[in-house]
C-alpha cells in the first residue's frame, strides 16, 4: 500500500471513531461525568499511551524553537479543541455539534491560504461547497435530536470555536511533522496540552462517583480514551505526514454521513434516498479536495 493511499485509510478511520463519538460521548456526559474532567481523563491516558509507544521508534531531539509551535498545537489541538468540543456538545445536541464541525474545512482553507500561502484552486473550493451540501443534509435530516440539551445556542458557539481551533492546530503542526517522527510529535503536544488541562478538570474528576457508575460507561469512557483520542490524533498526524491541511479537515464532512450509518444500523434512524444523495454529495466532495493534483 503506497504512502497516498494509505494516508487516505487512516484519515477515513479517523472519520469513522469520530462519528460514532459524538453519541458515545453525551451517553457519558454530563450525567457520569462533566466535561472537563472528562477530558482530564481522556488527556491523562492519551498522554501515556502517547509516550509509551514512542518508545518503539529512535530518540529525536527538538530544538527549543520547535517546541513553542508545539506548545500552540498543544493550546489549539488538545486544549480549547476539547474544552470547548465537550462542554458544547453537552450543553448541544450531537446532530448540531457535527453540522458545526463541517465549517472546519472552511476555515482551514482560509487559514492555509493566509499562513501557508497555499493555492485555493477551483476543483477544492467545489469539493468543499459539494461536501458541505451533503453533511448539512445529512445532519438537518438525520437522526431526531436528544432530550438533554439545555443551551443550545452556547453549545453551538463553543463547537464553532472547537471548529476554527482544530483548524489552525491543522496549519500550526504541519511543518513539525517535515522534521519529526509523529510519536514523537504528539508525545509532547499531549504532555503540555495535559499540564493545561488539569487546572480545568481536577476538581470536576474529583466529584465523579465511581461506586455508582454502570459497567457500560465505564467501556465508553475506554472508547473516548483509546480510540476517539490515542488513535485518531494518531492516525490524523500520520496522515497529515502525506495530505496537506485542507484535504485532511474535509474527511470530517464524513462524520455526520458516518454518524447517520450508525444510527441505522442501531436502528434508530432509516435509509432514504435523500440520504443516498447526501452521501454521493459528501464522498464527491471528499474526491474532488483529495484528488493526487489538490492534496
């Protein structure tokens, strides 16, 4: 399997966690557990899986200016990407929190083109618009919203900053990955987003009452932990080795497609042909961004 294509299979199991994540993750909050320490959890197992497995690959040394870009790829990927990401999604509903999440390829085209001086060609913009058309039908007529969702208009605003973060975590780690080994990489992006996050989720894991929690919640917060964050940062750095940017951020127009196929399968949604046109949409979309000239 060359680089390309399997750059293009990490990115799509990347898409698919995340697409299951978004239910996975309000079942366990804030009932069992509040948002951040939530994510307190979820960044302490990361953070030692993260150094355990660099340890399979040579030591690299990073030079001290390296390691203020991680620091910034630590605040926009770890630290306001998921402060924000799950106090919103459990102040929103998953269906909301995923039509927000389409507007980061938006951004990232943006942000490429003001900081990278990527070139916008036509064929990327029409892939993106494309996309974005078929995520927001999947999502405006999917499954029916959850019941516990008490502002939904501060969630969506705080989704929408988790979007434009993760975008420019997007731009800010992509020269890094030219000079290290991703192991390595993400090994100190989460040791630093970790040492900001506690101040936020101590006190919140502290209240959390593990006598009382029911045995599936526990696999789901094992799911969040392992899967949804060790094996997607994983996997969308190894893939970011090889695609630029913008081609990575429109395989999260696959998320609500993802999503809505969950959902079926879980039996509470059903096929229609509406949502076979809004999948043609979003893997046209997905085609034309990811195509050999746009990556």
């Amino acid at each position: 399997m060359n680089k390309r294509i399997l750059a293009f299979v990490l990115a799509f199991s990347a898409s698919l966690i995340y697409g299951v994540s978004f239910t996975v993750a309000k079942d366990v909050m804030p009932l069992y557990i509040k948002p951040y320490g939530f994510i307190l959890l979820r960044v302490v197992g990361a953070t030692l899986l993260f150094w355990l497995i660099s340890l399979s690959v040579p030591k690299e040394k990073i030079t001290a200016n390296d390691f203020v870009r991680i620091f910034f790829a630590a605040l926009f990927g770890v630290v306001i990407n998921m402060l924000f990401f799950f106090k919103g999604l459990s102040l929103t509903t998953p269906i909301n929190g995923s039509v927000i999440m389409t507007t980061t390829p938006i951004l990232v085209l943006l942000l490429s083109f003001v900081i990278l001086r990527d070139k916008i060609t036509v064929k990327k913009i029409m892939g993106i618009l494309i996309g974005m058309i078929g995520a927001l039908l999947l999502v405006l007529y999917g499954p029916k919203a959850v019941s516990n969702a008490p502002d939904i208009k501060l969630g969506n605003f705080l989704i929408f900053v988790n979007a434009a973060s993760y975008g420019f975590y997007l731009i800010v780690v992509k020269p890094l990955l030219k000079k290290y080994h991703p192991f390595h990489l993400v090994k100190w992006i989460y040791l630093m987003g970790l040492l900001m996050v506690i101040p936020f989720g101590f006190s919140e894991v502290l209240q959390v009452n593990w006598q009382l929690m029911p045995v599936v919640i526990f696999y789901k917060i094992g799911f969040i932990v392992f899967f949804t964050t060790f094996l997607t940062y994983l996997f969308n750095l190894l893939a970011l080795k090889t695609l630029k940017a913008t081609t990575l951020s429109v395989f999260l127009y696959l998320q609500p497609l993802i999503a809505s196929i969950y959902a079926i399968i879980m039996g509470s949604d059903h096929l229609t042909s509406l949502k076979l046109i809004a999948a043609t949409l979003v893997f046209t979309g997905v085609y034309l961004v990811s195509s050999r000239k746009t990556a």
